[in-house]
C-alpha cells in the first residue's frame, strides 16, 4: 500500500486525499512536486503545505508499527526455566528439634571433644572394636540415647516457651547430665575411657612444656607425658586435672601416674598447680586383656 493509498482509506478522508492527488498530480506512487495553481489562494496553500507535514509524520508513524520488526530488537519474552534439582535450596534439611544437638554445644564443662558428629551417637559395633563388651555396649548405647532425648526434650520446651538461649536454659542445661558423664557415673571409668575413644572423643591430657622452677619441673615430669592420673583420680580431661589438684589440702604429697613412651611412670608432686600448659589427645585405651 502506497502512502496516498493510505491517505485515502484512512482516518483523515478521502476527500482531502483526492484533493492532495489533484493538486499534487500523482498518481498514488511516490509523491510528485506540487502542480502549480495560478490565482490560488496562499492562505489555503499554507493549510495545505501545514496538512501534508502532519500527514507525513502519521505515515510514518502506520508504517513504523507495520513493518516487520527485526528480531535482535525485539523484547525478549520471559521464559519459563527449570530450575535443576542440584541447584535447589535446603528442603530436606532435618529439624534442629529432629536431631540429637552436638555433644560438644550441651557440654558446660569447657573441656573441648572435637568428636566427630558420624560417629555421634555411638554405634554399638565402635564400642565393641574399642574392646567393650557386646551386651555392655548396647547398654551404653540406649543410655546415651536416653539421655540426648531427656536434652532434646529440654531444649524443644525452652523453644516453645521462649527462654531458649537465656541464663534459666543454661542453669537447666547444666543440671541435666551430658551423655559421656552418664556413661562415666554408671560405667565407670574404662568404660568411659573406651567410650571416649570410640566416639572419636579426645581422651588423654598431655604435658605440653613446663614452666621453669614449677612443681611439675621439679618432679621430673617431661614434655609429651600422657596424665593418666592425680591423685588416684582419673583424668580424662582438663578439667579433672583441675579438679583434682584443687581438691585436699594444698602442699599435700600426691602421686601423679603418667605414661612416657608405652611407660608408665610415677612422679611426686605437692598437691596444687603442677605449672604446665597442656594438651588433650586421643590415644587409645590399654587392651582390657
């Protein structure tokens, strides 16, 4: 369709578009030089070269939104994309009031574990690779159970109740017995100790160095010495050696049991701080054999 077609058959008339052609004197095709019109009016001339302008720019117009447009200028539409499964967010995460929390979070103790979380809670078979008996192994392990829910139940009512997290929920934590000290009190100390290893639980307090003129210096005890006992008290952790060495009468004669390179050892010190930095380690228990 040419523009005078358009002209024609448009909003504008066709009255005005025969009127164009005349003076123009074309034929529809591409727009001639106006026709000369002796004696016309200049005023209607004026109109009509005002109307032709106009003309032009709506032409312009119908035939830009006609036209094909090129399809690298086009809008992309949105497109639906799948989303792969791998990339998805965490919806099968299991509930923090679902699983045991971390042994390791609940202890108020200080002492660190660094246990692992795969072997938490203890499978019977680690308990029986550590050298625990079948029968006293699964009683370990139902007692460890026991336990970790009486916690979870603590922790799932301080939620709901909103003092989760609070000094009330620290004290109440602190009164519950964590699973390695109900193993301890109803086990004893061996089961412990092999509890402590199958659990990946680091287990033996380790002489680091000794400070110049302490106690543990003038005793003979020796960097890499492994702290079995104080006192004839187990120590498993920093915290029984504290304990142990705060417990009695200061300056009191105490024997301390150690174990140097497959060893053991004795040293005799005055009850109080040995002066050491320590380490805590997991070595495996002797053989129950």
């Amino acid at each position: 369709m040419t523009w005078l077609d358009r002209l024609v058959t448009g909003a504008a008339g066709g009255a005005m578009g025969a009127l164009l052609a005349l003076l123009w004197g074309g034929d529809g095709g591409d727009r001639p030089a106006a026709v000369a019109m002796p004696g016309a009016d200049p005023a209607l001339i004026a109109r009509l070269d005002a109307l032709e302008v106009r003309l032009d720019a709506v032409l312009a117009r119908n035939a830009l939104a006609e036209s094909p447009r090129d399809a690298g200028t086009r809008p992309a539409a949105p497109v639906a994309v799948a989303r792969d499964p791998d990339d998805a967010g965490p919806q099968g995460e299991p509930s923090l009031a679902a699983v045991a929390p971390d042994e390791t979070d609940l202890e108020t103790n200080g002492e660190p574990q660094e246990t692992s979380r795969s072997a938490r809670p203890p499978a019977a078979e680690a308990l029986r690779e550590a050298g625990v008996a079948p029968d006293l192994a699964a009683r370990i392990e139902q007692r460890v159970a026991e336990v970790e829910m009486e916690r979870l139940y603590l922790r799932d009512r301080a939620t709901r109740e909103g003092w989760i997290g609070s000094e009330e929920f620290q004290a109440a934590l602190r009164e519950q017995e964590s699973p390695s000290e109900a193993v301890r009190r109803e086990f004893g100390d061996d089961l412990y100790d092999r509890y402590l290893y199958a659990t990946g639980s680091r287990n033996r307090v380790v002489i680091a160095n000794t400070l110049l003129d302490s106690p543990a210096a003038a005793a003979g005890i020796l960097p890499g010495d492994q702290v079995l006992s104080y006192a004839d008290q187990r120590v498993f952790n920093i915290r029984d050696l504290q304990a142990a060495t705060s417990a009695g009468r200061a300056g009191d004669s105490v024997v301390v049991e150690l174990l140097r390179d497959g060893v053991v050892v004795y040293a005799t010190v005055p009850r109080g701080p040995l002066g050491v930095r320590l380490d805590l380690e997991r070595h495996a228990p002797p053989s129950s054999g």
